[in-house]
C-alpha cells in the first residue's frame, strides 16, 4: 500500500510541480514588471533579447520552468569525497 502511495504521489508531483513553478515565475516577472521592469528590459535588449515590457512575467515563468529541469544537488558527504 506503500508502495502505491508514493507511486501515486510522485507522479501527481510530476504533472503539478511545474505549474507551481510556472506560476511563481509568472508572480516574481509580475513583481518586476511593476517595480524594475524597464531596467530589466533595456539590459535584456543590450544583450539581443527584444522583450515588451508586458510579456516579462510570462518570459521569468518560462525561464523558471526550463530552469527548474537543470538543478542539481550536492550532497555533503559527496563533496567531501571530491576533496
């Protein structure tokens, strides 16, 4: 019965999890937008990105999501053995 459970969990965790992390990315780009959001456009279009100031929370949310695919964890006692 264990076994089904964590089954059941991992894999609503699966499906659920990025829409957290889309919608937390959204709520910090929104918190940009209103507060800084110009100066993070003008920095983003000296380095080629063209972004409207409008799409910035859609643009951090979909960074979070591709983010949230690259993270990596390292464990204390794996550290010490690189060393």
């Amino acid at each position: 019965m264990k076994v089904i459970i964590t089954i059941l969990v991992t894999i609503v965790a699966f499906f659920v999890m990025p829409f957290i992390y889309f919608g937390l990315g959204w709520l910090s780009g929104w918190i940009i937008q209103i507060t800084i959001g110009s100066s993070i456009v003008n920095g983003l279009s000296l380095i080629g990105i063209n972004l409207p100031l409008d799409q910035l929370p859609l643009f951090f949310g979909t960074l979070v999501i591709i983010a949230s695919f690259f993270k990596t964890t390292l464990d204390v006692n794996t550290f010490s053995k690189l060393n």
